[in-house]
C-alpha cells in the first residue's frame, strides 16, 4: 500500500540549526497493516508523516501510494489518498461549522465541486448511522457547531472525517495525547474498531508504549530519522515494555530518555 524508499529530510541545510530529520528511510507496508510507531524525541516519527502527506518535500527518494509515486505531488493532491488525525484535537475540523458540514467536505475529499445544495436527507441519514457507531450521542447533534464539542468528541469526529472516504492510508500522529485518559482510551477504541472493521492500512505514532504493544500488527522504532527495530505477528505480541527498551539501548547504543514515553510504561 505505501513504499517508502531512501528518503532523507534535513532541515535548516547548511545553517548552525541543521537538523538531519529522516536519514535514508525505508518502510514498506501491506494493505491492512496497522503500524505503531515509537522512538525518542527527535526521532523522525513526526517528520515522516509529514513527509508522507506532503506537508514537507523530500530531499531525495520515493513515496509510492498504492502503486502511484506521490514524491513530487504537493499536500492537496495527495488529500485524495490520506486520512489524518492531528495530535491536537482543533486542527482536523472547522470549528465554526456545524457537524453535518464539517462531514460533508470530508466527505467531497478529492471530488469536484459544483454548484447547489449539497446536503440532502439521504446524506443526514448516513451522518447520523456514521455518528451513532461513535456512541457519543452526536448522532442528535448534526446541526451543532463543532467549536462546541468537548476535545475527546472532536478528535472522534475527526476520526470519522478522516476515514469516511475509507483513505488509501491513515495517519495518527499522537491523536489521543491532548485528551485525559479516560477519553483517551474511548478515542483509542473507535480507531481499532474503525480501522480493523474496514481493513484500512495506518500508522499510527505513540508516546504509550504499552498502547504501542497492545495495538495494530506491527511495530517499527525510530531514532535519528531512521527505523531501528522493526517486529510485527506474534513476536511483536510476546513483548514487553521492558524488551522494547533493551531493544531500543541494543540498536541505538544509548539509553532511551523520553520522559513521556517512560511514565506511560
């Protein structure tokens, strides 16, 4: 579904600020693979999905969609292929727009638009089905801002959003660390319902080891923009959050040091 080939992503190039993001990144996933991915401050995950999306070009190498060699698209043309869901819970919907809107344009990702009413009983209907499945009770809401929405609502409408059109590949970048635990663990819920009930390929980046482990097929660990450790199946289920760190100090040669991440342990 995705293949990523020797990229490499340097920031600040030839300043006292240089920062080398990605170093000669490879990563292949199949169609169905839900991907978590983990690593220290400053370990490329961000930047990856960035790179992906198109939110930053490439210095060199190849990102190939489902079959389609995106590297020198910008971000708006990639949109057809990509769902995403931000770490901040404002980013991914329209604050002043009412529910049924801010779903509508989720819904016309990637399509041509024209003019006249664009939302119809039909669709309602299919809001509020999409809706319901959340448990959240917006189903009752669609006329409702979204500026109104608590965070955990929010994000779990973006989620919605993001999935509609059932993307090609779904990015997460830490979408449930804004939010307190309890709804942190709802909106990590509805993603594995989600994305297990309609096959869809994701990463998903994590500051939660243990959430790490415990979701997806697969596991990949970054550091100094590059994949270190790379399990998925059952070995990946065998794990342990104690494994992953001897794992992270054998690879990298140095002890992890994430605050966030150790006291998610």
């Amino acid at each position: 579904m995705i293949e990523i080939t020797h990229v490499s992503k340097t920031f600040n190039k030839g300043t006292v600020n240089e920062k080398r993001a990605l170093d000669n990144l490879n990563l292949k996933l199949n169609e169905g693979d839900f991907v978590t991915i983990i690593g220290g401050n400053g370990a490329g995950k961000s930047t990856m999905l960035n790179a992906i999306a198109g939110t930053y070009p490439v210095d060199c190498g190849k990102i190939v969609i489902d079959g389609n060699n995106v590297t020198m698209e910008p971000e708006h043309k990639r949109a057809k292929y990509i769902g995403r869901v931000f770490q901040d819970p404002m980013k991914g919907t329209c604050a002043g727009m009412q529910i049924e809107e801010n779903l509508a344009l989720a819904k016309r990702r990637g399509m041509r638009r024209g003019l006249g009413w664009q939302l119809n009983d039909v669709e309602r209907s299919l809001y509020r089905e999409q809706l319901a499945t959340l448990g959240l009770g917006l189903e009752t809401r669609l006329s409702d801002k979204v500026g109104l929405l608590s965070g955990g609502q929010r994000q779990a409408v973006t989620l919605l959003m993001a999935t509609l059109q059932k993307p090609k590949l779904l990015l997460l970048d830490e979408h449930t660390a804004a939010l307190d635990p309890a709804t942190a663990a709802k909106v990590l819920r509805l993603t594995r319902e989600i994305v297990e009930g309609h096959h869809l390929t994701a990463l998903m980046v994590t500051h939660n080891m243990k959430d790490a482990l415990t979701i997806g097929n697969r596991l990949i660990m970054m550091d100094h923009g590059t994949i270190i450790y790379d399990v998925s199946g059952e070995e990946k289920k065998r794990l342990t959050v104690e494994d992953l760190l001897v794992k992270f100090e054998e690879a990298s040669g140095v002890e992890f040091s994430n605050d966030r991440m150790m006291l998610s342990k």
